[in-house]
C-alpha cells in the first residue's frame, strides 16, 4: 500500500520557485482569456482551425525562440490527419474525420531521445460553447508546463510531447489521428489526458491504466495537491455516464497506460455558453499547473518509461482523504481484504447467532433489512408523488431543499421501524439509547410535511439564470429541411420546421408558458421506416430522447447547400451490389444507412472494412472536416439475401444529414425570433441542419 502524507518536497523547490517567479498562473489565465475570447471553436471554423491555432503557434514560437541556447530541443509540427474508425461509445458508431488539425509540440533533450510522454489537451469547443473549462484552459495550462520544462538548466531524461488537439469534440477525432499516424507516436510510451466535466474545482484522477501501477505510484508521489477517485473510474467506465475522452484512443488504439484528470466541479453549465474563463478561479489553475508540472518532470526522469510494458501487472484502487493523503493499493490485494472482512464478518455472526440467548440476532437483521427496504421504497413513493403534481427536478436548483424533503422521510421511515421493533432490545442501533423517538419522530415529521408543502405549491423551481449560480435547462433546436426521395429519386415528401430536443425529465412543461406554441399538440414520434426516424440526428443518441417536438417553419437556405451523389451503382462477381457515393458540404454531416428486411451490408470504406454497430438494424457514421477537405467519397456493399416484398422498395435506404454549427448558415430569421422568446433561465442551443433521405 501506498501512503502519500503532507505536501511532498520531491522536486517542489524548482517546480515552486519557477511558479512564483515566472507568473505561471497570470500567464496561463491571459492564454484562457485570449483562447475563449474568439467565441466557440467547432470543427472546421475558422476561430478553431485559423485563430486559435495561430495563437498557439505564436506562443509555442516565443517559447521555443527563449529556450533555444538551453539544454533541450524543441520541435513543432502541425498535423492534418484523415482517417476513420468504429467505437464502441453511445451504442456503437464509425467515425470519419478529414484534414482536422494537430499541433505536436516535441520537447526532448538536444541530440534526440527513445521514449516520449504524452500529454494532452483540446482546443475546440462544443457549438455555441466558450469551452473556458472543456478544454481551453488545461491548453492555456500545457503552455506554462512547456515553457517551464523548456527552461530546465538540467536536461530531461525522455522527452514530452505536448499534444494540443482540435477535434476532440467531434468524438475523439484529432487523437486517433496522432496516434494511429504521427510518425512521433510509436514513441510514446504513457500519457496524461487533461480534460472536464464540470467548470473549474479540483482536477480529478478518475481513469488510470490500463494495468500499470507504475502510473498511480508516480502520481502519488509526485503531485502537489492530489485528488483522485477508482469510483470514478469505475462509473465512469461502466458506460453509465454517456461521455468519453481522448484517454479511450489512446488506450484502445496505442495501447499505452495513462492517466485521465478532469476538472468536475459546476456540472450544470457544462458545454453551456457559462462556461466563461471567469468562472474558472485562480486556485484551480494554480493547483492543476502545480500537479502536471510536478507529475510531468517525475515521469520524464523515471527508468521506468524506457519500457512501460515491464510493468503491467494489474489494476490498482486508488482514492484519496481529503485531498492530502493518497491511498493506493493493487485490486488484487482489495479483492483479498474484502474477501478476509466478509468471512470475518460471517464468522462473528455465526458465532453470535450460535450462543444461547442470542436468537434475536436474526430478528435485529430482518428489522434492519425491513427498514432499508421500507426506507427505499418511501422515498421513491415520495418521488413519484412529486413527480405527478408536476415538480420533478427541484432539486437540481434546491440540493438542500432535497435533501430536507427525502432525508427526513428517509431517516424517519428508518427510527419508526426500528421504534415499532423496540420492544426486541437487541441493541443494534442507537435510537435503543434513548428512551423516546417521539420527538424524533415529530421534528422530522414536520420537516417532511412542510417540505412536501413547499414543493408541491411549486416554490422550488428547478432552474436558475443567476449569473451567479446558473442552473440552465438545455434545449436543442434545429431549424431543419428535411426532403424524401422514392426509389425512382424523385421527391416523394418535403417539410422544414424547427425540430426541439430536451435532454431532461421536465421535458418542455416550463417553456410552453413562454413559447405557446411549443406544446405537446406537435410532438413527434419515430418513423421507423425511415433512417434515425427521419430526423437529423448529430450523434447517434436517438435513446435519450423519447420526447421530440416539430414546429412547421419555413424552409432553410444554407448558402453552401449538401451536395449528395451516388456516383456509380455495380454489381460485383461475388453476388454483391456496390455503391459509390459522393458528399459535399458543411464541416459536420451525419449518414445513416438502414438496410432494408433480407439485405445487409457486407463490407464498406469505413474503419477496417467491416461495418460495425448495427443499432437496431441502422449504422451511423459520423463525419468531420477541417479547412479545405476534398468531397467526401465513400462507398458500400450490400448483399440481399432474401427480398421482403412486404418491406419498404429497394435493398436500402440512405440518409445525410448536415449541421450548419458557425458562420452565417448557423441562424435563421425565424430560429432568432424564437431564440429571443426563451426564457432567462433556459439554454438553447441552436443550429441549422437538413436530411436527406435516399432509396435504393
């Protein structure tokens, strides 16, 4: 077991006097506010693939031009890889990316080294999203550990290279396309991934591996502030949480351990227009260059990244206690601890239970089960009562209130249980300790009734727009034109309206007050003869969303239109039909293929050839370009087997949808009047897109 106690001395001297000298923390804050102050950067805009990069050229040339007559060597490259490959991730989908930009600084001691560390950032945002948490400040951070390392009087052992990715946004894009083409990767042998969750707060360790203790050991030993969770890691990877990271990539398709931080604090105005550099405090960038510079330069010493793989042996627990002390230990010696306390634990109570007199002890453990089970069931009863009178999600801008209203009615439910079961006298818990509940009972009685009041008559409204303390309810819009060609390819139907997604349980019963129209009289339900049910789907997360509305609206003209092809149609000699399509438009597309009852699809251009992720009989392919990408050629394969004359005409059905996230095709007339009308408390986040629907 490892016990990290104190703030450790280990290299702190030179890491401290280099943060208070030099200003890190002002100088990492003026390169947040500069890189958040373009506004949003998705894929493709020109404040991510032009201004931004060229302010992270600027101060990666500064830094390289003031360290050049010292120990280290520093070489940039700007990479614009192509490629695409299938992930198991929100169901499963193939992603393709073109010409999306890497900037691959190299810091390494002058005459070259063998082995390289990896860290990583992202510069791009989510639409209509500062991005100042997720990722612009770890970046601004990235820059002050470069030039700190850079300025070492001593030459490192290995070399880092700093990784400041722009397309992570677009579902990992710009990391697959380092690792699986830079000719600098096959010389990484770990990495450390900065990320978020959450606007500013401590940055947690919530993923390690995969089976390199070596990894958690030297983040115990070398950072300032430590703060790390396995629960995370554990939640995290369980799929529960519909959210991944650049850790993935590099796990899954370099095969190297790392380490995945995210600041989590402020989870509500996460990928929000709130998420603004001046949320994030001082302290927190302060903390997060202290731990990365610190962690860094331990790993770019140790003997042990020379050959990384020596030292897989097993997974590790790690947590630690209050930010101070570390604790981490092999699972395997967790797995026999837990085993040891349970058979003690068994033993003890077999022995209890055996003892004349001691037949009450099964009785105190069916009350205590009684009660856990009673208990649950009363909060959910509550739960369910307050969902009916139409107050879901209170809590989500009233935590204390919350806990007000389902703690006492928890606690409560437990003590009457245990005060009806009173006259066992078995000692278990320590309401037997006194001699009346009554009163007990009474305040939390009252606690629970007046709450229940409270939430009922609706004072507790779930949402804030407090500049202060924001709680926004997000709602997505797309003012969309959607046309459906027959198998002749004419246009068999043709609609535009705004099409309104809400991710959350209140769905849209607070915005019709504002915005009558938007009720349910127009919500929508899936077609299921028609690819991702018709609509333009950005990511394939059709599964979240139940509840969709459609608001006929007038028909949208994107000034640079989809242009969409099939460019040749060929049977081939093994009984297969091949197609070859070409697209042309806006930076982000989505393609849906739903191969009709009897075919399927064989092979394709996508991934390794094989198409992957059948989602209930459709696959999603995702696509991405940065500046000046060609038209996007891709083709297919379909086989039929056994023609369904009962099912819809032809072999497949083929969909593109196109998402118009910057610049001008962004808005609409129509799209900012009803912008306008939503309330203060709300987030819309708005785009133009069109599908196109396709048979075959």
């Amino acid at each position: 077991m490892l016990v990290r106690l104190g703030l450790l001395l280990l290299h702190s001297s030179t890491i401290f006097s280099f943060f208070l000298n030099s200003s890190p923390t002002s100088q990492s804050r003026q390169h947040l506010e500069r890189i958040t102050s373009v506004g949003p950067r998705p894929v493709g805009s020109q404040e991510n693939e032009v201004l931004t990069v060229g302010y992270l050229l600027k101060q990666i040339e500064n830094i390289r031009l003031e360290t050049a007559a010292g120990p280290h060597q520093l070489t940039v490259d700007v990479q614009r890889p192509t490629g695409s490959f299938s992930i198991d991730f929100l169901g499963g989908f193939t992603s393709f990316y073109d010409r999306v930009t890497n900037i691959a600084v190299r810091l390494e001691p002058k005459g070259g080294t063998q082995h390289l560390m990896l860290a990583n950032c992202h510069f791009d945002s989510v639409a209509n999203s500062p991005g100042a948490s997720d990722d612009a400040v770890s970046c601004a951070v990235m820059l002050e550990v470069l030039h700190s390392l850079a300025n070492q009087s001593s030459p490192l052992h290995h070399g880092v290279i700093f990784l400041f990715n722009g397309a992570e946004e677009n579902i990992l894009q710009a990391s697959h396309g380092f690792i699986t083409q830079h000719p600098w990767a096959k010389q990484v042998r770990a990495f450390i991934n900065l990320e978020a969750a959450g606007v500013g707060g401590k940055e947690v360790v919530f993923q390690t591996g995969p089976e390199n203790p070596w990894l958690v050991q030297a983040y115990v030993h070398a950072a300032k502030h430590p703060f790390a969770s396995v629960v995370g890691q554990e939640v995290f990877q369980s799929g529960i949480i519909p959210s991944d990271t650049d850790f993935r990539i590099y796990r899954d398709f370099g095969n190297i351990p790392g380490i995945d931080l995210a600041f989590i604090e402020n989870g509500f105005i996460y990928h929000t227009k709130y998420d603004t550099a001046n949320r994030i405090l001082t302290d927190s960038i302060q903390r997060a260059g202290d731990n990365i510079l610190a962690v860094l330069k331990y790993l770019v010493m140790s003997e042990k990244l020379a050959d990384s793989s020596e030292y897989r042996h097993g997974n590790m627990v790690f947590f630690d206690l209050l930010g101070v002390v570390v604790v981490a230990y092999p699972a395997r010696v967790g797995t026999i601890l837990n085993y040891m306390v349970a058979t003690a634990t068994f033993l003890y109570l077999a022995k209890k239970a055996s003892l004349p007199g001691n037949g009450d002890l099964a009785c105190a453990t069916g009350v205590a089960v009684l009660s856990w089970f009673v208990t649950l069931l009363s909060v959910l009863i509550v739960a369910l009562l307050v969902t009916l009178l139409g107050h879901s999600m209170f809590w989500y801008n009233h935590f204390y209130a919350s806990i007000c209203l389902y703690g006492a009615a928890a606690t409560g439910k437990m003590i009457l249980i245990h005060t009806l079961a009173k006259n066992l006298y078995y000692g278990l818990h320590f309401i037997y300790l006194v001699r009346s509940t009554k009163w007990i009972l009474a305040g939390l009685g009252s606690v629970f009734i007046i709450m229940f009041l409270l939430v009922s008559c609706g004072l507790f409204f779930p949402y804030s727009g407090s500049p202060d303390s924001p709680r926004p309810k997000r709602v997505f819009l797309q003012h969309t034109t959607r046309t459906f060609h027959n198998l002749q390819g004419q246009v068999e139907s043709r609609d535009s309206g705004l099409w309104i997604n809400s991710f959350d349980y209140t769905a849209i019963q607070h915005i019709t007050p504002h915005i009558p129209e938007i009720n349910d009289s127009i919500r929508t339900r899936c077609r299921e003869d028609r690819p991702f049910c018709g609509y333009p789907w950005f990511l394939p997360v059709k599964f979240l969303s139940k509840k969709n509305w459609y608001l006929p609206a007038s028909e949208v003209s994107p000034s640079s239109p989809l242009e969409f092809s099939l460019l040749s149609r060929e049977e081939t000699s093994w009984g297969t039909v091949k197609m070859t399509f070409s697209a042309k438009g806006p930076s982000h597309m989505s393609l849906y293929l739903m191969p009709h009852r009897g075919a399927n699809l064989s092979t394709w251009s996508f991934g390794d050839g094989t198409p992957q992720f059948d989602l209930s009989g459709e696959y999603f392919v995702f696509y991405s370009h940065g500046l000046n990408a060609p038209t996007w050629t891709f083709w297919f394969e379909i086989q039929v087997l056994d023609p369904d004359p009962s099912g819809p005409e032809g072999m497949i059905s083929v969909a593109i949808s196109s998402h118009y996230f910057f610049g001008e095709d962004q808005r609409t007339a129509q799209l900012e009047e009803i912008l306008r009308r939503f309330p203060t408390w709300s987030f819309p986040s708005s785009w133009v897109s069109t599908y196109d629907m396709y048979r075959y």
